[in-house]
C-alpha cells in the first residue's frame, strides 16, 4: 500500500532506495544506534534492509519529512531527501493477535526536535493502521535512557505493562477501544490534516471509521 499522509508539520512518505543514503548517515551516530537498539549496518545492507522493509506485509514503514523543510511543491513520488528528518514503523508480526502493531519512531535531525513532529508523526500512523489494518493495540519497547520517546508515548496515553532488566527497555501498550478510536480521531483532526494522499489520482481518505 503506497500512499504518501499529508500532516499541518510533517508529510510521511514510503521509504524508498532514494532515501537510504540518508538514512545510512543517521545511523552512524551511536546516540541513535543505542536509542533505536540497532546493529551498524554497511550502505549495501541498508539497501538490503530497505528493500526487505518495503516487501515485508507485516511492516508498513515511512520515513517523516519536516514540510517547512520541503523544496517546493510536495510530488507523490517523489522522494524530497532534502526534507528528511526521521522514520515511523509499525509490525503487525504477533502471531496470537494479528490485530497487534509494535510502533516505533525516529527524529534523527536534531533541528527537527521539539517541534511536535514525532507527536504528529504518530498519531497520523496510529489513525492509519486502524482505519486500514484493524489494529486494536498498540505496543512501543523503549530503552530506559530514551527519556524523550517514553514522555512522547506516555502523553499519547500509553500505560507502562512491563520492564526488562535483560535488554533495559520498557513496554508500553495503548488499546484501541471503541471511545479510544474516537478519542485518537479528535487528536488527529486537532494535530494533523486527517487528509491522505493517495498516488496516482492524489484522492483524499477522512478517518471516520472507528473498530470497536
């Protein structure tokens, strides 16, 4: 499912090989090796890892692009490196509950940070894996020392289920009941523009179906 989601800051676009030299940079720095509990990989790897991430069903990944940061008009399609600034990734691999997503996100550019972006970036793919995957819940593993990701997912409502001392992370879930659904909409016509655009006719989805 190829769709580009337009927010008011950030516009979430499929990971394509265009971006991968980008994010091979990022992830030299070990700040963000350690945040994101992630090995180094070599460029060719990261190519190989895009190209698995984008045939994988079970993951629907898209890199976040800071819209004040877009050169001129955003083209579905196209892949606006210049505007790259982090990725946002959910998997859908739980083999007892296939309505289950893991979500992850990623504000590697500092002069993005503190801008709201991940907030935004967030809520536009929690309210897309509802409205097209029927996902029900929502789990994010955090290492203890990503203080900035646990307040991010904490004021996004998600509870604390469980800690491991083993890999130092904590579990967060967020269920998606019925009011939950409807609440997760009101922040998304408050946060973002609750408009996809779809490649090729640009069409636009309104988030109004809600699974109880």
């Amino acid at each position: 499912m190829k769709v580009s989601l337009e927010g008011k800051k950030v516009i979430l676009v499929p990971y394509m090989k265009e971006h991968v030299e980008k994010y091979h940079e990022w992830m030299q720095d070990p700040a963000l090796l350690e945040a994101t509990a992630s090995e180094p990989l070599t460029l060719d790897e990261e190519y190989d890892m895009q190209l698995s991430w984008t045939q994988d069903p079970f993951k629907q990944t898209f890199i976040i692009l800071d819209k004040e940061l877009v050169v001129g008009e955003f083209v579905h399609g196209d892949p606006h490196v210049e505007a790259m600034v982090g990725d946002v990734n959910i998997y859908m691999n739980d083999l007892d509950d296939a309505e289950m997503a893991e979500i992850e996100i990623m504000i590697a550019e500092t002069k993005s940070r503190g801008k709201g972006l991940g907030k935004e970036s967030v809520l536009m793919m929690m309210a897309f894996a509802v409205e097209n995957f029927g996902i029900h819940l929502f789990r994010a593993k955090i290492g203890d020392s990503n203080r900035a990701s646990i307040s991010l997912f904490q004021k996004l409502g998600f509870e604390k289920t469980s800690h491991s001392e083993i890999f130092q992370e904590v579990t967060f879930e967020l269920p998606i009941t019925e009011s939950k659904c409807e609440e997760l909409h009101r922040l998304t016509e408050n946060e973002c523009s609750s408009q996809f655009s779809i490649a090729p006719q640009r069409s636009v989805i309104e988030l109004t179906k809600c699974n109880g």
